[in-house]
C-alpha cells in the first residue's frame, strides 16, 4: 500500500472523550480515503498543529507517517498533507 489517500472530512476535538486523551486536547480527527481501494475510509489523527491546520480541504492529498509510542511494538498512523502531491496537483 502507498499510505496515499485523500481528506474525506475532519473535525477538531477540543475536548476528549476518554481521559487517555485529555493532553492531546485539542487534536484533529482526519477521514481518508485510500487511493487503492475507493470507498475505503480510515479514521486517524493529523499529524501536525491541529488549531493552526494547513487550509484543509476535502479532496486534498494526504499520506500516511508513522508516530512511536511509549511501546516500542505499537506505532499509531497518522495523516498529514502530501505536499508532493499538492505541488503537482
């Protein structure tokens, strides 16, 4: 798989649901469709500022990074904007 996919929508969370989050308040909650199966939609975090976020768009291009954890076995995906695919967009 590419890690490659498109901003499906988002929202900014400012309060947590589950007290495991309440020091990531706020975070930006992506949906993202996977270019290799249309209709496929992941739920991830943004990988970046969630307050100043990069003028999101639907439709924009995102790609997969990989965030460590305190678990060296367990590492969480993230999206953030492709900016080579924005470039040639």
């Amino acid at each position: 798989m590419s890690g490659r996919g498109t901003l499906f929508s988002w929202s900014t969370n400012f309060h947590s649901v589950l007290n495991a989050f309440d020091a990531a308040a706020p975070y930006l909650c992506v949906l993202v469709e996977l270019v290799e199966q249309p209709g496929l939609i992941l739920v991830s975090d943004f990988a970046g500022d969630p307050v100043e976020n990069p003028g999101l768009r639907i439709g924009m291009p995102m790609q997969v990074a990989f965030q460590p954890t305190q678990d060296p076995h367990i590492v969480l995906p993230q999206f953030r904007v492709d900016l080579l695919d924005e470039d040639q967009a």
